[in-house]
C-alpha cells in the first residue's frame, strides 16, 4: 500500500482538482473523519488500509466535525473528492453523535463506522447505555494525567544521551551505540507510555571491554539494548556528519559488534532496531521488560 | 471511566491475584490483544471505554501474539484474570490472522474484533481480498519514511524554546510563554506527522508590546499561539521552580494576558491548552494551519 496525502486545490469556479496518480492507478480518496482529533479513525483505518496491496490510497483527516453543519459540509467535500477522482471515496468515521455520521453517510461514500459495530455488545455486556461523550479519548485531560505525561517527556529529554544521569528515577535505560534509535524511543515512550525512559551512548572507551560501563552495573533490571545493522547505521551517520570517521561502516562494524558482544555477555535484552518502527521498538521494550502502563 | 493498568501476580499455587478495587465497584478486566504492537486495539479499545461512565476497567496490553502457542497462553492468562476479578474479561482484539483470534476467544471472553467488521465492506468494495500481514501499520518501515520522523524529531528539539532559529525550514512555530505546552506539542507532531515544529518562547522583553517580536514577523503564516488559564499555568510553574517570580499567579496573569493581547492584535490563531491533551492541541494546530500530513 501506497498511502499519501491528498492534494487538492479549489479551481476557479469552486470545483476540486485532485492530483491525478500514476497512469493507470485509480487513486482513492480516504477520508479519516471524526468529531475530535480523528486519531482512532486515522489508526484504525491504516491498520486496514495496509492489508490491501496494490492501491494508491490519498488520505485526509478531517477533525472536530462537532456539528450538523460541519457534518454537512464534509459531506459535500467527501461526495466532491469521490466526483474528482472518479471513485467512491472510503470514509472511516469516529463520530460519537450518530446523527453526525448519518449526514456524513450523504456523502455517498463507502462508510466504515469504526465504534458502531462494538457498541451494542459493550451495551450488553456491561448492561447500560453508552454516553455519547464527543472526543473523550483524547479530549479533556486531569491534570495529575497531563503532569505525569509531560513530567516523564522532561524526564526523556534531560536524560537525553546520558546528559543527566538520575537513573536511579529511571523506568528503563536504553543502552546503545550513537544514532541507533534510543532517543526517539525514549521520546515515544514517555509521550504514550508515561514511562521515564533514560538513555546511555556507549562510548569507544565504554566499548572496549565486553562488560556493562561501572556506572550502569546496579542497574541492571532497567537495561535495554538496541542493536543495529552497521549498513544502516552508517547511512544514518553519513546523513549527520558525512564523510567523518564517525560515519565510516568500519566504524560502524566494529562499534555494533563490541555493543553486541557486551549485550550478550551481560545477557541485557536486545532488540534490532533496522527497519522497525518507533512504535514496535517501544512496544518491544514495554513488554521484554515487563512495564504495564497504559497507553495515553 | 477510570483506566487503571492491571496489576496482578501470581501467588505461590500459580493462581491469578487481581488487585481488588473500591468496595462495591466491581472491576472489570480489558486486554487489549494484538499480534503486532497492539497500538490499534488498544487506540480503539481505550476510545470505546471511555463511552462507558462508572466502570472500573483494569487494561492489559498484550502485545507480540503471533502464534498459535502465544495465542494459548494468553487466551489462558485471560481466563484466570476472569475468574480472579469474578467477572468476563473483554478482548479488543487486532489480530490480523483468524486462526489466532479463534484460539484467543477460547478464553470465554467478550470478544471484540477491530478489523472484522470493516474487512468485508473494504473487500468488496476493492475488489479483492485482503493481505494477512501481520502488525504492518506499525511494523516494517522504509528508511526514508523513519528517517523523516527523525529529522522532525531532532528538528522539534533543536528549536526548542528559541535555541536555535532556522524557522525558514519549520512548518509551524509555536509561540506562548514558559510552560504553556509548546514542547511536548512539538515532539508530538514530530513524532506522529513529521511535521517540522519549532517553538519561541515569548520572553518579559517581547510581553512589552503586543506587536510580534521582530524575528518573527516574516513567518507570520507559520505561527500558532498557545495560551493556558493562568491558575494552571501558576500550578505547573510551581512545580518547576517553587515559590519563585516564575511561578507567582500574578506573574503568570501578567504574562498570559499580554501574550493574548499581541495574539489579539496580530491575529494569530490561538488555542487554549488547559485541560487539552497534547493530541487534541497537535490536531487543533494541524488542521488551523491545513497542514496536511499522515499520522505515522
């Protein structure tokens, strides 16, 4: 699956001009639509989008659809993309009020209301009626959640390659050479996870022997290290500072492998970070590691 | 609603020892169940529970079930949580491959299948079935889609509060006062939609007059204001520097109403950030601005 954002302008009489795909490509709009921030339509409905290969796919996210009018005028701009593109366009739809998603269904558009079909069994099983509370999952937040979130975001951020060295308020300590992905991991997981999440570059001195540096030894049980493959890591390098002896694969060979080699001799959890996701490198170390938080 | 992560252990038999709650509030355990990350299930579980008030759901994430053993076990694990808490589990499940679904339901647990209901509408309407890739949505990446979440990233915290100044390449500036929530909105629409946020922190010296700043006035397209209600800002500030100018309630009204003043005036679009979560800020800003990216 290809997806891209659509790229539309108004022509000069009002009318819509898609940017056509490819030669022979139907190019399908997907509309994400929801009365808050859409961000449950928008993962839901790329979780499904990638299980159909073969399809150009142009994405757009329309938010805090609140009201009747909003509804009506996405609607219009939906049944238009459809006309531009010559296709009927896929609208997958977070509206809690389902009148909202009654006036969207106008549109003409293929709908997929990804709360309706789980509605009823929740009703049932629970034995009470849902509220139809707009947005509320990432809407209106508690301080004491909103503190916790940004306090361990800090918390990433000061222990940003072993700037700050508070590790004993460390949930986990990511341990690897430069640029094999701690930071944004540890971004990630403070930002979703609340998890205070530090991190450790080891360095050419660090690497000379294959036990862990003194100063991580008491430790151990927060420890997480990511690996690499050298190729990759030397391209990511390059694009930092190219053609440096930081940047050279023999560098990069010898750095990964001494990181390996102490990861195993110390049996610290490793994980390949090459062509994973942020987000599966996150997952990965919550659950190697056993941290059971709750997503924000 | 109230999420709490389930916390059990197993006692010496082996057996489940679920945290009870509140007297007379039965709790009710929710597994969020994937063979991926389980990002999905758990976005579209979490926006589900949140339309049921005076519940007690207790949320476990269990990622990575991608075999039949693997399934066996948590279908298993779920069970014991069910008669441990007295009452039926729930699964949100997003097992992409049926058979693991199937050996999970064994569990006896409500069942709740994120991509099944909309599988058959997307297949007819395209024409062909489906792939059965396994955690794709936040698997396997390229190289260029990763590395353009990381430069994002590395851009939001380079520019962090006015360190350093290349706004001719960023795609929004966020400006506010201190501890507003520039900083975690801009890793936020990093992170999620590669979109290169920078922020300026309005300092006592800019609050003078409500005209921009001057090095701001040449990006006046790029620019969203943040304000805060001053009592939150005053208890967030207080945390950071205790009983400090910084964070006295008249220097916080002082500064807000100054920085809405010159929002006022420049017309800059604004959003309140109290009691909004970074997402719903994130989305605010990228749909005033029709920045049009698709969320990683």
């Amino acid at each position: 699956m290809q997806c891209i954002p659509i790229a539309y302008k108004l022509d000069q009489k009002g009318g819509f001009v898609v940017n056509p795909g490819e030669e022979g490509v139907v190019v399908r709009p997907v509309f994400y639509v929801s009365d808050g921030t859409g961000i449950t339509a928008e993962t839901i409905g790329h979780s499904l989008l990638t299980q159909f290969t073969g399809f150009r796919f142009q994405t757009d996210r329309i938010s805090f659809v609140d009201d009747a009018d909003k509804a009506r005028d996405t609607a219009d701009r939906i049944r238009r993309a459809g006309i531009a593109a010559g296709t009927r366009p896929i609208v997958v739809n977070s509206c809690v009020d389902a009148s909202l998603s009654v006036l969207l269904a106008e549109s003409g558009a293929l709908m997929l209301d990804v709360f309706a079909p789980f509605i009823e069994p929740l009703e049932l099983e629970l034995g009470t009626p849902r509220q139809n509370r707009v947005g509320q999952a990432h809407g209106l937040v508690d301080f004491e959640t909103y503190h916790r979130r940004i306090n361990a975001m800090n918390f990433a951020l000061t222990h940003d390659d072993g700037i700050a060295l508070e590790y004993e308020e460390a949930d986990v300590i990511l341990v690897a050479v430069s640029r094999a992905g701690k930071t944004p991991t540890c971004v990630y997981l403070a930002l979703h996870y609340g998890v205070r999440a530090a991190n450790y570059p080891l360095t050419d001195q660090d690497l000379e022997t294959d036990r862990l540096p003194a100063r991580l030894r008491q430790y151990r049980r927060k420890l997480f290290g990511l690996t690499i493959d050298p190729e990759r890591l030397q391209q990511i390098r390059q694009e930092r500072r190219p053609n440096s002896t930081y940047s050279k694969l023999e560098t990069c060979k010898r750095e990964v492998a001494a990181a390996e080699a102490m990861f195993q001799v110390e049996r610290i959890p490793t994980l390949s970070t090459t062509n994973k996701s942020i987000e599966e490198i996150s997952s990965k170390v919550l659950s190697t590691l056993g941290l059971q938080r709750e997503m924000f």
